[in-house]
C-alpha cells in the first residue's frame, strides 16, 4: 500500500494542481485535479516509471486559424494528447508501458447546439488511444453529469465525481468555459521592454 492509498479524495484533492480547460501536466509527486462539462481528460501514466499526466480539451480538434492558431490547437484534443504523450515520454515512460484512463463527455445542456461536443470528444479519446495502441484501463464518459477528477500521477489511481447538473450549473460550467476560451483569444498587453 503507496501513502497515496491511505489518504481520502479529500485530501488528494486539496493537495492538487488544477488544471482549465486547455491545460496539461506531467507530474510525479503532485495530484493534478480538474471539472469536466462537455470537455474531456484524458490520464496517461506509467507506473513502472512512477510518473503521469492529464490534460482537459474543449473539442476533438479545431481548424487552424491565422488570426488565433494557438489559441485552436491548446483547446483541442489533437494537440492535448499529442503535448501529454511526449512530455511524458520526456519525463522517462516508456511508451509501451504506458496506460490511460478518461472521463468527461457530458450533455450538461440539453438541447443546445453544443450538446453532441461531449459524445464527439469522448469517441475522439477512445479513437486517439486505440490508433496509438494505448490500453484505456478505466473511463466514464457520457450522460448528463459534470465530473470533478483527481488523478495521482506516481502511482496511477484516479477519482471521478459525477455531480448531478441543473440548468443553473451547468449554464456556469459552460460560461467557464466560454470564459476561458474567450481570454485565449485576448492579445496579451503590449510591452514596453526593447530587446537588443
């Protein structure tokens, strides 16, 4: 039994990082934490190595667009699972030791125009790590729940809250994420630094 095992999720989750939408992280020691509506996070790890991952992605994959091309690729789940995959290769796993759990996918807003993102970014997942030989071990995708998730990287254990969604809060999730969305699409200040 790891320290890990003998702590609550309660505790594990006041020890996390947390990661917005669009976020990732390799770690070795920290929990990594995040709330999914719609959105999808995929846990990668090794346990050989003692080393994982998650990230949190909006879409399954977005068109490049010249005026906010970054801004596309770190929301979606092209470039999520692409970044986490190699900064944990990076971080000594070994790729054919490697697993995968993931959860998210919700139709937290019913009948909206965004109420199928949650079944496209979990097929996405399911798709990305079969084509990349990937075992995914454990997931909980789908229905009409956000989920809070807490993974612990050095030894490969996650939680999944799901947490029945009214109308009220799943409006606040999806403002969140807009949110977040909207503040990537923002230029940063102008400096005033000259470099030389």
């Amino acid at each position: 039994m790891s320290d890990w095992q003998a702590l609550s999720a309660l505790e594990i989750e006041r020890m996390a990082c947390n990661l917005a939408p669009g976020g990732w992280s390799v770690e070795r020691k920290k929990p990594l934490s995040t709330l999914l509506g719609s959105c999808v996070a995929v846990c990668l790890y090794d346990e050989a190595a003692r080393v994982g991952g998650m990230n949190h992605f909006m879409l399954p994959s977005m068109k490049r667009n010249d005026a906010h091309g970054d801004v596309d690729t770190v929301l979606s789940g092209d470039f999520a699972m692409e970044v986490l995959l190699n900064a944990l290769l990076g971080q000594g796993a070994a790729r054919r030791r490697i697993k995968a759990k993931a959860f998210g996918g919700g139709t937290i807003l019913t009948g909206s125009a965004s109420s199928n993102i949650g079944v496209r970014n979990a097929e996405f997942a399911r798709e990305w790590l079969g084509r990349e030989d990937i075992p995914l071990v454990a997931s909980d995708f789908l229905g009409p729940w956000s989920r809070k998730v807490l993974f612990v990287p050095e030894i490969g254990d996650a939680y999944c809250r799901r947490m029945q969604t009214n109308q009220a809060s799943a409006q606040e999730i999806a403002r969140e994420e807009a949110a977040y969305a909207a503040s990537l699409l923002r230029r940063p200040p102008k400096s005033n630094i000259e470099l030389f």
